[in-house]
C-alpha cells in the first residue's frame, strides 16, 4: 500500500469520525469533549519550544511517566505536550503530571489536520510511545525537518505479520523515524524487518515505573476496609468476557473466607460488571460506595475507581493481570511485581511475551492455562502463604535488575533534539 491509498481511504473514514465519537460517548460521554483537536483546531498557547510524546491511553501514559519526570528536570525552559487518543489517556496525564505539563488530543492522521498540529504546537522533537504509528504524522515531520522517535517500542509476532501487510507504506514510514528505542532485541529485530534503521535496544519504561509515594498508605487502608484476616484475590485490568469466567469459577471453587476485588480494565464497563454480579445474586460492595469495614458475608468488591490500581494491588495477597485469561494479550505485570505481589497470568500474553516469560522463569509468575488452573493457583497460595512471599520477592528482584531505560531514552532523546 502507498501513503497516497492510505490518505484516501482515511477520508473515506473522516465523515463517520463524529458517528464514531457519538457511539462512543454512549458509555463514556468525555469522548465528546475536546472533539475539535482531532480535527487540528487547537486553542492552547504555547509559549516555550516544545517537546511532543504521544501516549495513546492509559498504559503507554503510566509508562511515559518516569520518562516526562526526567524530562521537566532536564529541559525546564522548555514546554512539556502529551498527546492522547482516550479520554481515559487525558485523564491519566492530569492525575499523574498536574499543570506540569499540557495536554491535548492528537488529530486524526489526515494530511490537513497533521499540519494544523505540527504549525500550531512547532514542536522542537517529538517522541511517539510504543507502536502508535501514525504514516501521515510521521511524513509530516519528516517534511518539516521534526525529529520523531519511537520509544519503548514493542512489536510482537502478530503484529508484526500485520505490519508487514502494508508493504511499502510501512518501510517507508519507519525509515523516516530519526530513531527507535526497542524494549527488546526480538522487538528490534521484527522492526528491521519491516524495514526500520537506527534501532538500538534501550529496554522497558515500566520497570523504572515507581508506585505513588502513598501507595502502600492507601494500600493498607483499603486492606483495613477489606478485612486484614482473610485472603485478598485481585482481579485486575479485566477485559470483556473474563469477569464472567472468573465469578463462575469463583462460586464453584468456595475457597473459605476469600474476598475477590475486580477491577475492569475500562471504566465505560463498570455498570456491565455491576450486572453480572447482581445476575447471579452475589453479595457485592463497590468500592466506590466503600466507607466502613467489608461485612463478613460480602464476597466481591467492585474496583469502581479510576487511578488506584497500584493501592488495590498493594491492598492484595494475590493477584491476576487481565487480559490474558481470554485471547487480548495481557496487561502490565510489573506494576504487581513491583509491590512484590504473585502473580497469576493466562495464556494470552502475546502484548507482554517477553516480560512474561521472564517473570515466569524467574517464579515471579504463574502461568495459568484455564480457570480451573487459576482456582487452583489461587488455592494453592492461600494455603501456603510462604510461596507469596517468595514469588513477590522474585518480582521484585525482577523489577530492580531491568531497570535503565529511562535513561537511555533521555540519552536518545537529548541526542535528536532541535
């Protein structure tokens, strides 16, 4: 495919992109705020040069976060602009960065929307997060001599056969990046593949991820309402289809006295949960509504919160990373890992394969194939508390010996600087 085929069909697509927002602000009404940026109409004044980073949603923000941090200690005379795609992503960028940094809707990739973006915000380089790859974006740059790198970049076996369907609008595309930063060598050798230059293997921005200063705080205090005596199961980042599995399988096994706390990956899927919960008749709280002491007979929380993921991962003694039980991929494991929590995964961890298959080498991981496996899995742990704790040191340990990337994609970025 040519980038000309590519611009063609995305204005095919540009007149539904309002019916797209509508459908979507169904479940999540924020999708209709700030709806002019994605066209490149921008108010926000800029009045330092600025350093760009796309962070799609809410994992590649989190990931940024050390990144930015180092960022506005070493650039303060410049200004800091995060670009997101989801609501979710925008809201993440304000918990975790305040007024530190500015923050706006990324257009959508049509040539007249790009140039809107790039002349309003000039920005002096800019750094996209993982595999957001944007080919009318990226030319633009390149024909305004704007440094774009790719960092933290990740491209697994699937995608990569994907990829490499677009043929030359992909080669051409990532041979007019400046530089990437892959996490691995396996994720470095598929983007020469497809046709990459200037590749170097900097490692994983999330394993320089540090929980909030208040984390174990909050933690301790949401185990205090959730019962410091009885075993504490998350759930967490879960994806359409797995709760359902796991509230089956959780009625069935009828571990004693264990709590389980299910915490979806999308807030626009709370209320579809709060449904399959009040389905089957089981006795719930939702965490937002949690002010007192979980009653004895309560046996489910609902992880109806935005922003505490590490405080209900410190608040647990075992923990699942969703997204893996079904075929989605998987989420992030090390923000579990480094609260020096176990780990149970599915099989499904194709977004994350490599972390994975460390941390399951390294017994920081459990890898389980079913829900009967993870019923087992999670008896197993209640039973024998000692093996928490010594899969929850071996994350840990794992987390403290990856950790480097930060520095060397500052290193990069200061290198391509304008």
């Amino acid at each position: 495919m040519t980038r000309n085929i590519y611009t063609f069909l995305l204005y095919l697509l540009l007149p539904f992109t309002p019916l797209k927002l509508l459908w979507r602000a169904r479940k999540q009404p924020e999708y209709l705020q700030h709806s002019r940026e994605r066209y490149g109409f921008y108010a926000l004044p800029t009045r330092k040069p600025v350093i760009w980073l796309h962070c799609v949603s809410v994992g590649e923000t989190r990931a940024a976060a050390p990144l930015v941090k180092a960022l506005l200690e070493r650039y303060p005379n410049h200004q800091i602009l995060l670009t997101h795609t989801t609501p979710t992503g925008r809201a993440t960028s304000e918990q975790l960065f305040g007024d530190c940094v500015q923050r706006t809707y990324l257009p959508y990739d049509v040539p007249f929307a790009v140039v809107r973006f790039l002349k309003h915000f000039k920005p002096v380089i800019g750094v996209l997060m993982e595999t957001e790859l944007w080919f009318n974006l990226i030319a633009g740059c390149k024909q305004q001599a704007i440094p774009l790198l790719l960092v933290n970049a990740r491209l697994s076996e699937k995608s990569a056969l994907g990829y490499a369907k677009l043929g030359q609008l992909m080669h051409e595309g990532l041979q007019n990046l400046t530089a990437i930063a892959a996490q691995t060598k396996q994720d470095a050798e598929r983007l020469q593949n497809l046709g990459a230059k200037n590749v170097t293997v900097a490692g994983n921005l999330k394993f320089d991820v540090m929980p909030p200063a208040d984390a174990l705080t909050q933690g301790q205090q949401l185990r205090t309402l959730l019962g410091a005596h009885r075993p504490v199961f998350l759930a967490a980042s879960t994806r359409e289809g797995e709760e359902a599995l796991i509230l089956d399988a959780i009625i069935a096994e009828q571990i004693p006295n264990l709590l389980t706390v299910i915490v979806p990956r999308h807030p626009q899927r709370f209320n579809e949960v709060e449904a399959l919960l009040q389905q089957r008749g089981l006795p719930y709280q939702k965490r937002s509504a949690l002010k007192q002491a979980v009653d004895i007979k309560t046996q489910f929380i609902l992880g109806d919160s935005m922003g505490e993921l590490f405080t209900y991962y410190a608040s647990a003694d075992i923990c699942l990373v969703g997204g893996s039980l079904l075929p989605y991929g998987g989420q992030n494991l090390i923000e579990a890992m480094r609260l020096a929590k176990p780990v149970l995964i599915g099989e499904h961890t194709f977004n994350f394969k490599e972390v994975s298959e460390l941390a399951v080498t390294a017994c920081a991981a459990w890898r389980v194939n079913d829900v009967q496996a993870l019923m087992q899995a999670i008896r197993t742990l209640v039973e024998n508390p000692q093996k928490q704790v010594e899969m929850g040191a071996a994350g840990l340990a794992l987390c403290k010996a990856s950790q480097g990337a930060t520095q060397q994609t500052l290193a990069m970025i200061s290198e391509n600087i304008a």
